[in-house]
C-alpha cells in the first residue's frame, strides 16, 4: 500500500500562482471581488499555514465545485421541493446543515459521495446557438417556443440559496439583501453577534507605525487573530500574527487588504477612498509611535471574504453572508491545473509549506504555535514534515563543504514538476463520443428522453406533471449527469497523468536528436525560449493591473516601490468594480492595446446621457443598467433577437417570481427611480419607452 502524496507549496510557488491567477488565467469569476479575494486567502494561508476554516466559512456540503453552476441546481431544487432532502436510504440528509470538520493533520481533502458532486454546467451567456445550454426541465416545446419559466405556482425563488451561492434578492442600489428570517441577533447590550465562524473585521487591526528610521516614510502592519482553528470548542488556542509590507504589490497582504477594506467602504474615517492618504502620513512630531485604522461599527462582525450572490442585475457581492470552504477549494483546485502542476493543488499545499519553512528557523514553540499543535506531541513529523529530505546528505556524508546549488529548494516543492502546457481537459467533442460508447451512460440517456418525451406528450409542459413523475424524472437526469462527471473526472486524470509521463519522454528525444546533429556536424541552433502568449482579457483594467503586480523588479527607489503599490492597490479596487461577461469567447482586442496609464484614479462612469432612451431590438436592458460592465459591453447587441430574449430570460429573469415588484435599471430610469409593480408591467414598459420587445410571459394553469 502506497503512501499519499503530500506535495509542499513554496514561495516560488505561490508567485508562480499568483502571475497565472493575476494575468493568465482565463476563467470568469462571478465577481471580480472573487478574483481579488482568492489571491488575499493565498497569501493569508502561506503567511499564517492557517486552515481554510480560519478565513472562509467550513460548511458541509458538496465537493468542491463553480459557484457559477449553484444557482440552476437552487432553481431546481426549487422546482422540486422532495430533491436533495433525503438521503439514499430514505433518512433526513442533515450533513448540509451541520459544520464542516475541517481536515486532519494528515492533509487530506474532504471525501464526498459521487452523488454529491451534481453540477448542472449552467452556461450564462451565448452569441451562438451552439453554445446555449437549454434548461432540461424546460425545454424547447415545438409550437410555442421556448418555455420562460413563468409558472402560477408562486414560489419565491429568490430567498432559495444552493449551498451558500445562489439567489438573493436586492434593495434599489441592487445590492443583495439579507436573507428573510437572518436579521443578526442582538446580545444583552444590544450589539450585534457574530454569525459566522469566518475571518471578520473585527479580528483584523491595520496600524501606521513611525518609521524609527529617520528620513524614511512611515510603514503600515497589520495584525491579524486566527480565532477558528480546528479543535477550537474544546481548546481554544488564539493567535494573532503581524504582516508587514512586501515591496512587491503581488506578494504584499496588507494591500491586498486594504483594497477589501477601501472596496468595502469599511474605514470609519471619511476620505480614506483611494491608497494615497496611508502612504502620505508623517507621525513625527506625534506621542503616539503609531496610528490604528479603526473600522466601521456594522462591519466589525461581518466577514472579509464574503461569497457571490446572483442579482437581476448579475452577480454582486455579499455584505454578509462569508465565502465556503467549497467554493475556495474549487478555486485553488483550477487554479493549480491551470498553471501545469503535476500534484493536485490543496489549501493543505501552503499549510504544510508555512509548517516546513518555520522547521529549523524558528524554534519548535513557535512552530508549533503558528501551527496550532499541542507541544511535545511530534504531529509536525508524523504529518507534516517534506517526505523529501531538505538537506544535501550526499555531501554530508562525504565530509565535504555543504554546497547549496538550489536544487534541495527545487525538488522539495511542486513547481519542479510544472509544465503550463497540461491540458486542462478532454475535448468536448471527443467526451462526448466517450460518453456515446458507456453502456451505462447510453442506457442512462435513453431512459431519460424517454421520460422527457412521455411527460411531455402527456402533459405538454414538465412543470404540470404529478409532483411524483417530475420527481423521478430529476432523479434519472440527476444521475445522468453525475455519471456523465465521474467518466469525465476519470478520463481527465488518466489524460493529464498520461501528459506527465510522455512530455519527459519527447524531451528526451529531442535532446538525443540535438545530441546526435551536433555530432554529425551540424549546427546546434541556439534554444530560444517560446515567446509569453498574450492573453486578451476582457477588462481593460486587468490588463493594465497584471503589467503592476507582474513587475517583479527589486531594484526600486523607496518613492518608487510606494509609487508602484499606490498603483497596484488602486487598479485593484476598480478592478473590483468590474464584471466580466460568462461567455467562452475572448471579446476584448489584445491585450497590448491598452498601454497602463499613469495616473491612479479610474475611468469615469458614462453619464446617462450616453446611453439613448430608445434602444436596439437586440440589446439587453437589463446589461445596460450594469455599472459593473465596460461601456462597449453595456451597450453591445445580439446577432438575433431571440439570442437576446434567451440572455434576458436566463441570465437576469429565471429566478424572479412574476409578481415581484422589479426596477428599470437603464440609467434614465433608475435616475428617476422607475419601479414596476411585476414582471409583465416591467416588460410592457421596456417595450413602450425603450423599444425592446421581451419574450411575452406564459402562465400556467395551478
């Protein structure tokens, strides 16, 4: 019986996740407050070896998966109220509703049954017919075209939330609202309780220090009290750590905090909305050696990573409802495919690398303090501990000088084993003539448009089907699209494990091939390294963010260092603002088009008047009103009508009860605070005043 890998991220590591995160990666978040959120964690957990407990909330419950497909599963769910509330065997399934215990010492990933990892694959957004992915609860019906979803059944499913990520309803500045019935609690003295077992405001403190050295600019620490530890009901063990500021913005916590905390409008002094005012202080001449940032009273018990909610309007950001633990570990997990790593990447990679840099630095109390571990009980060797040795013992043993060639470094952490070109996948074309040769998958696929089809003849519309027929109609997609995810994952690992162990073997070849024509004579054309692709992200923004957090220069004046992070935490903060399109094609030109600019403060917002009254057949209204979007993405068109009703129906209306009351967010309309009263008077306006004619409602019999 072999032993399970147990891979250790080091600081070479994290950098070369950091750049892929910052300026390769491709993906789409929900919000880009994610895209800034995850890379603030990264850094927390490397900083601390803090479990992801400690920083986002460890709630049971799926596998890790893209909190871009909770929200169909939410509606779903919804639709069929008997879903995901038994377990198989008939009994209460209670294990969403009960704490996540977070991973023993050994380092292992949570284990979920395959009947856990359903994922409906919900895309949000399509130019192409081929690219839409229709709901199969709804499907197309011949005659009447597509089904809107509209039923008289009265559900209200925006209060549904699939796992801490699904709808929510909005106030009229579109920001999620909370939950009915999760107003917070008050103590005896009337202030408010913590809800969460998260990292909240209240346990970070950021200070302004005097500089001792004369001549030099004040510096910014940060405290930071790890709370949540595992075990933390039994024997509490608080700790508090203190980060300084890195010269480089891509590797310094404290600005990637500081842009939460501006983003969040949290600091309880008025004008602090920009990084100039921390960067510009001078407490000469003060008592005090340093200055605390205090923060706002209503954010002190609210967390700091906060999960994505969907809105009419899109995705926003939550104020108070934390980030999973799953949704983190669905993030760290691409983001480790993606960069080529040959290990899987785990919150458990940086816990184990804070563990083995503290080992032989510090003292074995303080390593087991920032740990977490009871002294004397060895749980650093039994667990933690690199299985590769971190010491050059050959040269040890010979007696001879202890030579350090920084390849002891290299080979006990992961990205040795890197290589970008992995692939991140099996082609879907040729999944899916995989999928067509499973027997089990085919019978699956059978019996389910058979199903579809017989309740359809029937009943015309799955919706009007016996609550029981519908029931065991989800229960076979369900089961086909978790068999269609398992032979996937399965194919995937078999294809990248295959990748790992041909690319040496075509190295090797390639070098006997360089070895055998610089023998005959010829010429040994010099190796020229393969230039960096351009990546053309959609957000002028990133772009111009990725060139300041890339710039990994050192040799830097101090004012020039400041410079470069007062740069790094602004675009961030308008980075933040942002919303890129879920759409798998690049629509922005290259990325070398938008040279960075030099001044820090971003672009204004279009005024109202640059977005006309009466607008084209084939714009959304809805994307229009979208602050978050780019100009050109705001007002861009469909190739067809119907392409638009489907964005409009399935992105921003499916979860809305018609008799909802909904806002006109086109920027005319929401100056003069316009609110309709339903659905169908929303889209009876959007057709009078701005000339776009929405898919007509359908009711449905109860």
């Amino acid at each position: 019986m072999s032993s399970k890998l147990k891979p250790v991220a080091g600081p070479d590591d994290l950098l070369l996740l950091l750049v892929q995160h910052w300026a390769r990666d491709q993906h789409v978040f929900p919000t880009e407050d994610d895209r800034h959120d995850l890379a603030t964690i990264l850094l927390f957990q490397s900083y601390t070896g803090g479990r992801p407990a400690e920083f986002v909330h460890a709630l049971k419950g799926k596998a890790s998966e893209d909190p871009l497909g909770k929200a169909e599963e939410a509606s779903m769910k919804k639709r069929c109220p008997g879903r995901g509330n038994k377990s198989d065997d008939g009994g209460e399934n209670t294990s969403n509703n009960s704490e996540y215990d977070d991973d023993s010492d050994d380092g292992g990933d949570p284990e979920y049954s395959k009947d856990d990892t359903f994922d409906s694959n919900y895309v949000f957004d399509s130019d192409d017919d081929d690219d839409m992915v229709v709901d199969n609860d709804n499907l197309v019906d011949e005659e009447m075209g597509r089904d809107s979803g509209y039923s008289s059944e009265g559900s209200d499913m925006m209060a549904e939330d699939a796992d801490g990520c699904g709808t929510a309803e909005i106030d009229c500045a579109e920001r999620p609202m909370p939950p009915k019935g999760d107003t917070a609690e008050l103590d005896e003295y009337g202030e408010a309780i913590r809800q969460w077992k998260a990292l909240c405001y209240e346990d970070i403190c950021l200070w302004i220090v005097k500089n001792p050295k004369k001549g030099e600019r004040d510096v910014l620490a940060m405290e930071v009290f790890l709370r949540h530890h595992k075990g933390v009901d039994n024997k509490p063990k608080p700790t508090t750590f203190l980060f300084r500021e890195n010269a480089l913005p891509i590797l310094c916590p404290i600005s990637h905090l500081l842009t939460r905390a501006i983003r969040d409008d949290a600091i309880l002094v008025d004008g602090y909305t920009s990084a100039e005012p921390f960067f510009s202080t001078n407490l000469r001449g003060q008592k005090m050696r340093a200055m605390k940032v205090h923060w706002k009273a209503e954010w002190l018990k609210r967390p700091v990573f906060c999960r994505s909610a969907l809105t009419v309007n899109g995705w926003v950001k939550s104020k108070t409802e934390p980030m999973t633990y799953q949704t983190y570990a669905f993030y760290i997990n691409r983001l480790g495919r993606d960069t080529g790593f040959e290990d899987k990447l785990t919150s458990y990679c940086f816990r184990r690398g804070t563990a083995n840099a503290l080992d032989g630095v510090a003292p074995d109390a303080v390593r087991d303090q920032v740990m977490r571990h009871d002294p004397f009980t060895g749980v650093f060797n039994g667990a933690y501990i690199n299985h590769s040795v971190r010491f050059n013992v050959q040269d040890a043993f010979l007696e001879s000088e202890i030579t350090d060639d920084g390849l002891t470094r290299a080979f006990t952490h992961m990205s040795i084993r890197c290589n970008p070109g992995a692939p991140e996948g099996v082609p879907r074309e040729l999944m899916e003539r995989i999928f067509a040769t499973d027997p089990d998958i085919v019978d699956l696929e059978r019996r389910f448009k058979a199903s579809h089809t017989d309740l359809k003849w029937e009943y015309k519309f799955i919706n009007r089907a016996p609550k029981k027929r519908q029931q065991e109609h989800y229960d076979l997609q369900k089961r086909l699209i978790n068999a269609k995810k398992s032979l996937e994952t399965e194919i995937n690992e078999m294809q990248r494990k295959d990748y790992f162990f041909q690319i040496h073997n075509e190295m090797m070849k390639k070098q006997l091939q360089r070895h055998l024509d610089k023998t005959s004579g010829k010429e040994d054309p010099e190796d020229v390294e393969d230039p960096e692709p351009v990546i053309e992200h959609q957000l002028r923004e990133r772009t111009q963010l990725q060139q300041v957090l890339c710039d990994l220069s050192k040799s830097l004046s101090p004012q020039a260092v400041v410079t470069r992070k007062v740069l790094a935490i602004n675009l961030m903060i308008t980075l933040a603002s942002r919303q890129e399109f879920q759409t798998r094609k690049p629509l922005s030109p290259p990325a070398s088009k938008y040279p960075i600019k030099n001044e820090s403060s971003p672009d204004p917002s279009p005024t109202p008047e640059e977005f006309p009254l009466a607008c084209k057949k084939t714009q959304c209204i809805i994307c229009i009103g979208n602050e978050q979007l780019s100009y050109e993405q705001r007002m861009r068109t469909f190739k067809r009508v119907s392409h638009m009703w489907d964005h409009v129906e399935n992105v921003h209306l499916r979860h809305i009860p018609t008799n909802r009351p909904i806002i006109c967010v086109h920027p005319v309309c929401k100056d003069q605070g316009v609110i309709l009263s339903d659905i169908v008077l929303f889209k009876n306006h959007v057709e009078r005043v701005h000339e776009i004619k929405l898919r007509p409602p359908r009711f449905f019999p109860s």
